[in-house]
C-alpha cells in the first residue's frame, strides 16, 4: 500500500495496529473514528463481529446533551461521548476494554475521549 494522502497514511497505521488489537465479548476493543465535524466511538467484539455500544456526536439523543459550547468538533464535545460510552457500557455489565485509536495521534479529541471513558469508569 503506498502512501500517497493522509489517509492512507492513517489506514496503514489502522491496519499494524488491528494486527494486534482484537476485542472479546468480556473485553470489546473501543474505537475511535474522528471527522471534522463529529466523533464517533463503538465498542467491539471482534470474535462474533458485533458492536456492543456506540456513541456519536452526530446522534440526536447526544447533541441535545452538549452543553458549554461541546460540540462534535472539539475537545469538550469528545469528552462527554467518552462518558456516553462509558456509561453505556456499564449499563452492559463492560468495565474491561482495549482502546484502539484507529490509526489516530492519540491526542486532542481521541485523548478526550479516552480520558474522560476512563474517568467514567472503564479500565484500559
């Protein structure tokens, strides 16, 4: 795979990584997807191929949480879809997961996310 975008460049860091990564029904891998505009954020069980939870900015039951100007495309938004996940994987009976950036820096919103998960509650 050449790297010609950055993209690619992200899909090929994605791929090294999910050589290694892989979610259990006890313990889902939890990745993270980030556009412009929102983020969205699903945990995995990679064994039967089903998402257990997800959470997005771009969903209506979320964006009428945001408050303090959160909003998909910034720091406080990915925070509080963190604690959305978190706490829709309790609910689940889910405190174990592996964290999986997708190919992302693991700073700004994916690093909020991941922050405020584990503040939430979820091990990783």
């Amino acid at each position: 795979m050449k790297i010609k975008t950055k993209q690619d460049r992200r899909q090929r860091i994605h791929l090294r990584t999910r050589k290694r990564l892989s979610g259990t029904g006890d313990r889902p891998r939890l990745t993270v997807f980030r556009s412009v505009a929102h983020i969205y954020v699903q945990a995995i069980d990679d064994a039967t191929g089903r998402t257990l939870a997800s959470a997005s900015s771009a969903e209506p039951a979320t964006r009428a949480v945001f408050t303090d100007g959160a909003k998909g495309g910034n720091v406080k938004g990915a925070k509080q879809i963190g604690t959305i996940i978190a706490e829709r994987l309790t609910a689940k009976g889910i405190r174990h997961v592996v964290f999986d950036r997708g190919g992302f820096l693991y700073h700004g919103r994916v690093r909020a996310v991941a922050e405020a998960a584990r503040a939430a509650g979820l091990e990783f």
